[in-house]
C-alpha cells in the first residue's frame, strides 16, 4: 500500500507516513480474502483500518493504545501472531 510521506489528519497536526507503516506491518487485513499485512493490502477494509491507525496517532495515542483499539474493533485475527 503507498502511504503518502505527510498526511494531515488536522490543521494542527500531522501523522507521518512512517508511524502508519510500522503499526500496519504488524496488522492483519481482516477481509478474509487477502491474508496480507495492512502494509501490503489496498481493500476497503485496509482503508479502514488504516484511517483508524492515523486517527490514533492524530490525537496522540500510543502504538499499544491503537493495538488494543484494533483488537477491540475487529478481534485477535487482526494481530500477526
């Protein structure tokens, strides 16, 4: 998936492209059809979940905060064991 290098979540705030990208290598896609990374994937779910990773980061949440966000959302299936 390409991320843009800066994207803007706020007039005030940014959220690089790179802290998406970590947090998406270590997230399934949960569409049942793909089996990839967020990273790797560009469904409609992956977008999804990736507005969720950006919006965590946006208001300053940490990687194990948005983890958790992602498991209470979309289940354990989502974390790459």
């Amino acid at each position: 998936m390409l991320i843009p290098l800066l994207v803007s979540c706020s007039s005030s705030n940014a959220v690089a492209a790179s802290d998406v990208t970590r947090i998406a290598q270590k997230v399934n896609c949960i569409c049942d059809t793909c089996n990839l990374i967020l990273s790797k994937c560009d469904c409609e779910t992956v977008r999804q979940q990736i507005a969720m990773i950006r919006k965590g980061l946006s208001r300053g949440q940490s990687e194990e905060q948005i983890m958790r966000d992602l498991v209470t959302q979309y289940g354990q299936r989502v974390l790459i064991p």
